[in-house]
C-alpha cells in the first residue's frame, strides 16, 4: 500500500478542504468543496446522530451529486456551519441549477464538544455559520489535521481527539482519501497503552511508527468509555468522508460509504455506540474517468476501511495539547 503525495483526502484530484476555530469556544468546523460536483452518499451506523440533507444523498432521491460536505462541532448548534459554507458557494455561483438560482448543496453533521472547557456562552446565535464560511474560504489542496477544525474540541475515552485524513493508491488506477473528526465515546488505543488499534495498517511511521504491543496487554479487550457516567454520554461522534476518483453510482458510492464504517471498527473500541452518532459520507469524483471492474471495486472497499481506519489514528497522533484538555494529548514519549 502506498500514500498518495500529501496523504491528505485532497489526493483525490477535485477536492479541498478548509478548517476553521474559535479558540475562546474550543470548537471548530470543516468544509469539504467539490469542484466539479460529485456522486455522494452517505451511512449512519451510530445511534445519536445530527445531520443536515442526508435524505437526498439516498440512491432512488434525485440529486446525484453534491458541491461539498461539512463537518462540525457544536451538537445541533452545528449544523448551521452548513449555511455559511453554504452563503460562499453562492457567491462563487456554484450549486444545483433551479432556473436562474444556484442552491449550493453542502450536506453536513455534527459532533458532540460542548463539554471540553470551552466558553459556549456565545449570546443569542452560536458561531457556527460564520466559521463554516470561513472553512470554505480557506479550503485548498493542503490543511491541517489534528487539533484543527472540526477536530479543535474532539476528545477519546483515552485522550484528546482531532480531525485526520490518509490517502492510498489503489492497484495503482484508483486514488482513496478520508477525512474524519474523531471524537468516539471509546478508545482508539490499545489497554493502558499508546498502541493504535489501527496500528496493522499503518503505512511507515505515519502515527508513531509504534506497532501493536507485544505481548498483547491483558486489559486490551477492557472498555474505556468517554465520560462512562450516561448523563454525558452524548459527548461523542466520529463523523468522515470517504472519497475515490473513481466512477461510482450513487449506490456504488452508499456501498463504499457502508465499507468505510470497517475503518471506525478496526481502530475504535467499542465504536458505533447508542451515543454516537457514527456516519461516513461518501464521494467520487470520477475524475480518473475511469468505472472500476467488480474485482477493483472490492478492493476500492477494503481500501476504504484501512485507509479510514488510518485517518483516525492520524487524527489522535497529530493532536496538540492545551491547559484546557479534559484528556491528555496523545505523546509516544509517554508509552
């Protein structure tokens, strides 16, 4: 396996992204803009999800393509990150053609950091629209992952959160990039220790070059749950975008969204909990103009798990402390 140059989701050609934070609020959005539109798809697994135009991302519903996604803290207040990228799409032009109006379509969702130390006391309308303007303002070809965007006030069970992204060439035709603010109710280590469950896909040292633990520590199957006393567990999510250049249908864009959530098992533990709201959105650009044989295309789908099984760990690994961390930053001089 190899990463593409960046090894960031921007790999795939189309696509740039943009990050964008309050530090007074320890809370941050992400925009993801598609330039031309792609094929999107979106699937749920968690079960405290908050999403905005995921309706029409469905395979038999008549929109086939989308001009960005946005990702967000904030829980519900959120969502309105949508509009602000959403308001810079229009004055760009860009968006679904309605007669002479253009309707930007930017499907969004949301974490839960309303609990991280930050100061939520914002007045009568949250921040959100204006840092999801912001965000798509400032998407390019390369962004920053870890303590950056939607990942600014993303926590673990274990340690502090973040948002990440990873890149793979598939069999040399095919680019797949992900995108992710990991915020889980559970662990994305191993035990008591700073191993990534992740850590068998890792390519070089991409998240500490640290391996899996050996021998296996005795409390490696043990839950660590975020914050375990239930009038908190909202506090979570992890929410990602999965893309290809590829040529996909919009269901062949769901399957991949559906093969993606394999990358939130292999590297989250427990993930898709009754308190997460656990979702992959997913892209194809086709801009390789090339529609993948059904061999590929299985491979296209464990590509996906793996390669958004690495975004997650990079995530957590890229993080940067800050005194008001309720968890500790991850470090490999601490293991």
């Amino acid at each position: 396996m190899q990463t593409g140059p960046r090894n960031l989701i921007t790999d795939v050609a189309g696509l740039t992204v943009g990050n964008s934070s309050d530090a007074r609020l320890n809370s941050g959005t992400t925009a993801l803009l598609c330039d031309p539109p792609a094929t999107a798809a979106v699937q749920v697994l968690g079960g405290a999800p908050g999403t905005r135009e995921t309706d029409l991302l469905e395979p038999h519903n008549t929109v086939e393509t989308v001009n960005g996604i946005v990702l967000s803290g904030g829980s519900a207040f959120g969502l309105d990150a949508a509009s602000g990228a959403q308001a810079f799409l229009r004055e760009q032009a860009k968006g679904f053609e309605v007669g002479p109006h253009r309707i930007p379509i930017l499907p969004a969702a949301i974490l839960f950091d309303l609990i991280n130390g930050g100061d939520k006391e914002w007045g009568r309308y949250p921040p959100y629209r204006e840092l999801g303007y912001q965000a798509a303002a400032a998407a390019s070809r390369d962004f920053a992952i870890g303590t950056a965007g939607a990942g600014v006030g993303a926590l673990t069970a274990t340690f502090k959160g973040g948002l990440g992204s990873a890149s793979s060439l598939v069999a040399g035709n095919h680019m797949i990039g992900a995108l992710v603010a990991a915020n889980p109710m559970g662990s994305v280590t191993i035990g008591d220790t700073r191993h990534f469950w992740a850590a068998p896909f890792e390519i070089g040292t991409e998240f500490g070059g640290l391996g899996m633990p050996s021998p296996m520590p005795g409390d490696a199957t043990g839950l660590r749950i975020k914050f375990r006393d239930l009038s908190r567990g909202v506090s979570n999510t992890t929410i990602a975008v999965i893309a290809t250049d590829a040529v996909l249908t919009k269901a062949e864009a769901k399957r991949l969204a559906i093969a993606a959530h394999a990358g939130f098992a292999r590297s989250i533990w427990p993930s898709h909990t009754p308190f997460d709201g656990d979702l992959v959105f997913a892209l194809a650009t086709g801009a390789s103009g090339c529609k993948p044989s059904t061999d590929a295309f299985v491979d296209l789908c464990a590509t996906a798990a793996s390669t958004m099984c690495r975004a997650i760990a990079r995530g957590i690994h890229a993080a940067a402390p800050d005194p008001r961390d309720l968890m500790p930053a991850w470090s490999r001089d601490q293991v």
